[in-house]
DNA sequence: CGAACGCTTGAGAGGCATCAAGAAACGTGG
DNA sequence: CCACGTTTCTTGATGCCTCTCAAGCGTTCG
C-alpha cells in the first residue's frame, strides 16, 4: 500500500521540499533530474555497505531505509530511519567512504545521483542549498531528541519519543490526519534504534498499551492522544516550522 | 592558559577551515569579518538560553562552551561540546528560536555575527558553504558514534568514547602532539552528555586508570595507548580528512 | 577559617539484559 | 489450501549494571 509518499507521479522530494518553501520552475526541474533513475531493493538488502564508495546520493521514493553500525559483538546499531523524500547521504556528503551501512526496511525504491551533481547546486542554487542545509539541522535536532532520551529516560519513555518523532516525520509528506502508523519495524530493530533488548521493546509496548497511550493492531500502532503524550515525555515536533529568514534570494529564473 | 587555540592572533575559524581547505584572500576576508566582535563569559554564564531568538550565529575564540536541554525533572542533558573554532548555532540554524540553550563551561570568548550575513556567503562563497556542510557531517558523525556509546556500551566505554572523541576534536586545531588533555568539566557533566550518573562516571574513571589506560592529575587525562584503546570500543577519528570532491569551485578572487 | 563545591567510596534498590520456552504470524513449497 | 519451517512476538525467571542515597574527604575561594 502506499508506502510511497503519493498516488501521482510528483516527485517526492519536490513534495517535501515544496512543503517548505515555492519552489521555481528551474528549481523543481533540478530536482526532477535528480530522480530519473530508480534502483529497486528487497527487504533486507543492503543498499551500500559499510566503507562501501558513496558516489551517489538518493533520495528515497518509496518504502523504509535504516542506517545501522554493526558493532564488534555482532549487534547492530540504527543510526537513522529514512523516509519516501528523505535525501540519504546529504549528512554523510563530508565522507568518501560510507560510515555506515543502509539497508531496506521494507520494498524500497530509490533515485540515486551522483554527488559530483551538487557542484551544479551549490553554484547555481544557493536557496536550494540553504533549505538542505535547514533540513539537516532537523534531523540533528531529532537526534538529538533522541539521545537524550536514550541517556536519560525509561524503556516505556524512549518508546514514546521514538513513535513520536515517526509521527511527525511522516507528516510532512504522509498528510497531516492519518491516525495510524504502519511500522514496517521488528521489535528488535526498533529496539537497536532506542538502545533496548527486543523483550525489554515488547514490554514497552505493552505497557503503554496497558496504560491507554497506543493502540495496537499487529505492527500498525495507533497513538491515542499525541499531544499529551508528547507533554509527558518533552517532545516537541520541530518539522512544521523552519527558520527561513536567512536564505538567499532564489535564482533567477530562466525561460 | 592556551585555551585559545594558539598564541597568534590568526582567526581560530580561519585555522581550523585552513586545516581542511586552502582559503582563498577573498574567503579570509570574509571569515575575519564574521569575528569583528568580541563577547566574553564567565564560568556557567548562559551564551544562549532555550527559546531565545536566535539572529546571531557565533564563532568561539577562546574556552569551551555546551549546549543542554533541561529535562521536567530537573536533570539537564548535554547536546553538545564546543571548542575554540568551532562555530556554534549552524546546526540550529534552520529554527528561530533555540532549541537549546549554550552555557559557557570555562571563561569564553565568542564572536558573533548575524545570521543574516549567511545571505552572503551562500550566494558568493559556495566553496565556503559545502565546507560547513561537511563540517556539519562529521558533526552529525560523531553524533551517531555517540548515540551508539549511550546506547550499547557500558559506562566504562562509554566514557572511554567521549575522550576519545574530544582528543580527535582538539587535535585539529591543538595540535598533534600534546599528550594531555585538559578537561574543564566536572564529572557531573561528564554524565549529563554519556547518560550517567556523576558516581559512574566516577567509577568508570577509576577503572580506565586502574586498567592502564588513562592517567590523571586533577581535570588532566591522558590516554596512555589511544589507538589501541580506540580499536577496543570501535572509534574511529574521522576528523583528520574529509571529502572535497564535490566542492564547488572557490569563488574567483578580486583584487 | 569556614563554606561551598567537587571528588571518592560504600550499601542497597531498581530497571533492563539475558536466558528460556511457548505462542502466533508469516512464507514457501508441495 | 494445507503443512511445515522460520521469523517474530510474548511472557516468566534470574542476574547484573547503574542509579540513588549517604557520608567523608580534599580543594578552592571568599
């Protein structure tokens, strides 16, 4: 089902983008190009590995990335969860070999591009350059939501802010009224994202479950009153609103 | 002492993108220009409060600075260390307030500059801007390394990691050579950013010297063999060099 | 010199990991 | 469509690691 982040053909990172700001035409066109090719994944494949060349960026087009380290006693770590119109790789652009590896969560369709192509980018549109910039700051703001709720709060606690910071990712682009969420997720990959043993996950949930905040079918979880949940825990979803005082001016548009 | 980061009177943001990038006379000039002002602070004094506006992006010239969030029971967690050069609130600048607030940890000078001013450089100096990009992504890197740390390791590893990282931190602009490191934290914060309390830290403290593999005088620590004991909690510095192949052109020089 | 702060160490409690075993869901091939 | 194997979920029992509480000590600073 629609995993992917629409029914038509609009590209799903002009969809998250435009979220955020009108994009031009030749900004749009941009983006379109970026998405020509599409590479499929089974669940479970390996996208790139670990120390694997990241020539490429991609940006999801449908289904559920993670990125994980594998550490020396064999467990694994999530490092990040990616979304349809997530841009994967942008916050590893700094590295040449991947420090992680990502892996298909779920059937995923991807559009890679070549990461020589941001020169064109970062010369031509600095606007463009400026909301990436203004995204990442999202994402190391959800991290660091995330380790502080790794270091400092209960099993049932991370689990909340987990499910939480899903929620409000997949609003952006998965419409703003959906009341359930589809977790593709494993008890025990969730529990690698929150630093919990599978059991520890499952008792999580059923704790919050026992206690009214969730509803569960299967892995579809519903969350019964986001708000006051979010107050418990001290959440806050940051992805509505960004900070667009400082951009640039977009280029000029040609014919 | 040199809580600068050196004698001279050289930009410490100068010195540390000149690490990575040779800077063009038009770039220096613009990167002097963003540290025409100077602010001081003194131990404990609050640079940036949670939910102040933010217009200001600031340089740190001199001592160490931390971000934190203050949790509903009191505790407070810290997102963040930052050391002479490094440039504080880019990665928040995609919010109009902060999300955090900056307290200074020694006696700080910092030099702030508008936010505006990014305009700027985003629109001429797009060489510049993919740098702090990269910058950004080892930042983020070393977010990642940290989050696995909390969330995997026992105290002793994971208090191992955070020396560990801040060595490879203040080698970029320290120098390579020096074999102490000069900690200005109490072992309460030290806890606040690994997610422990100040007596495990305590306690992971003393077992690192009893093994071998750190000594002290006071806040000094030196890690006796950093390689090996790198390789023995999996961290890897990835600080040293980073990938310049998608940067754009420097922008052409006037006179 | 006294007060405040930070460091150190001990004792006890609690939460999560681990181990284990059974139930349910899923997938696959006959 | 069913049978079987695999994966995932669920729940109980036990043990360990870290937190909390507490007290003593050393240092710094007014």
């Amino acid at each position: 089902m629609s995993e992917t982040c629409n029914a038509t053909n609009e590209s799903c990172l002009v969809a998250k983008l435009s979220h955020y700001i009108d994009l031009t035409p030749s900004e749009s066109r941009l983006l379109e190009t970026l998405q020509e090719n599409e590479r499929d994944f089974r669940r479970r494949d390996a996208v790139f590995r670990l120390d694997a060349e990241m020539p490429d960026i991609f940006v999801v087009k449908s289904g559920w990335i993670y990125s994980h380290a594998d550490n020396l006693d064999g467990s694994e770590y999530i490092a990040m969860l990616y979304f349809p119109g997530d841009v994967v790789g942008i916050s590893q652009v700094g590295f040449a070999r991947s420090p992680l590896t990502y892996s298909a969560a779920t059937e995923v369709t991807i559009c890679p591009f070549p990461k020589l192509s941001l020169q064109v980018v970062f010369r031509e549109h600095p606007r463009l350059v400026a909301l990436f910039f203004a995204l990442a700051t999202l994402e190391h703001a959800g991290m660091i939501d995330r380790l502080r709720a790794i270091g400092c709060m209960s099993a049932r606690d991370r689990l909340a802010v987990l499910l939480l910071q899903i929620r409000a990712r997949l609003r952006i682009t998965g419409g703003r009224d959906q009341p359930f969420l589809d977790l593709p997720l494993s008890q025990e990959l969730i529990g690698n994202a929150i630093g919990l043993s599978m059991v520890s996950v499952n008792r999580a949930f059923r704790q919050l479950e026992d206690e009214g905040r969730i509803r569960r079918e299967g892995r579809r979880v519903e969350i019964v009153a986001p708000e006051s949940l979010a107050a418990e825990v001290d959440f806050s979803d940051r992805h509505y609103a960004i900070d667009k005082s400082w951009f640039p001016a977009a280029a000029h548009d040609g014919p």
